[in-house]
C-alpha cells in the first residue's frame, strides 16, 4: 500500500465542519494510527535526508506534531511558527490575508539565520496563506526555505501557486 493510500485509509470527511457547506479533513485518525504515524515522518525523513536541512518549521498547531517528530527522525532542531503572543522572547511577524480577514504568525527573532536551509512542515495546505506567511518570517530572518511538506493538500484551492517558487511536497492530494 502506497504511503498515500495508507494516510487516506485513516482521513475522516466531517461534513459542515467548521462551518456549513465545509467538508473537514479530520486527521487525528492518523495520528492515533501509530504504523501510519510512523510511515509519515519515515517517508519525510527520507525525502529530505539528502537536501541538506538545518532545521525543521513546524506551524501551530498540527505543524508541531509532524514537526517535531521529523525533526527527531533527522537529528536536527524545531523551530516554532505560533500565532501572536505565545513565544516569549523577541519575536518577528507577519500578518496576511484570510478569505475572511487577516491573521499573524510570528517566530522567534533568533530562531534561524543566514545560511540555515528550514523545512516546513504542517498538516494541511488549503489556500496557501499560511504556509506563505511561514516562508515570509523565515526568509526575513535571513534563512532560506529549503521547502515546505504538507500531510495533506487541497489541490482545488490552489495553494501550491502562492507558494512557488518554493518546493512543495504533499503526500495526499484532494
């Protein structure tokens, strides 16, 4: 069974969720799956053993699950991207657009620096603007994006174009 296929196999569609008219991706089932689990951060780790990492990106909140065990499976630090007022040192932010409004993330100032090659990693990539704010903070630390890695990806929404021309893997794709 392709790693694909095994994460499908576990994806609960929850209709109306949050909202009417919304077809939620639930992937806890994918998270209590612990041969799926693990199939996951295997996979990543492997794809990116070669492409020279310094550090893993995870975003909150589903980011820092996938995030945080990659980073353990490739031997290399986690970097947080939280929303506004959760990292208590000095943070830098940026705030970008919602189809229904505007919302910020910030990363710790010192988190990364010139020369370090970041990997982004989150559960999900609908319209892009959140993985697209991630590469915004990294970039203006003066580190590069490596790429950013998705569990899943909602190829109708179209979130791949905002974030070109940076690499963009996804293991499922809607």
């Amino acid at each position: 069974m392709s790693i694909a296929d095994q994460i499908k196999a576990h994806i609960k569609d929850v209709p109306d969720f949050p909202k009417e008219g919304i077809i939620f991706k639930d992937i806890t089932p994918v998270l209590e799956d612990a041969a799926t689990l693990k199939a996951i951060i295997d996979h990543l780790a492997e794809h990116y053993a070669d492409k020279n990492i310094t550090h893993i990106a995870g975003i909150e909140s589903r980011g820092f699950i996938f995030g945080t065990a990659l980073a353990y499976a490739m031997d290399k630090g986690i970097v947080l991207i939280r929303k506004p007022g959760k990292l208590p040192r000095k943070t830098h932010s940026v705030t970008y657009e919602l189809e229904y409004g505007t919302d910020t993330l910030e990363i710790h100032a010192d988190a990364v620096k010139e020369g370090d090659r970041v990997l982004i990693v989150d559960d999900l990539l609908a319209t892009g603007g959140t993985a697209e704010a991630a590469i915004k903070l990294i970039t203006g630390l003066g580190a590069e994006v490596a790429a950013t890695c998705f569990v899943i990806e909602l190829s109708f929404l179209n979130g791949k174009d905002r974030l070109s021309p940076t690499t963009v893997h996804s293991l499922v794709t809607y």
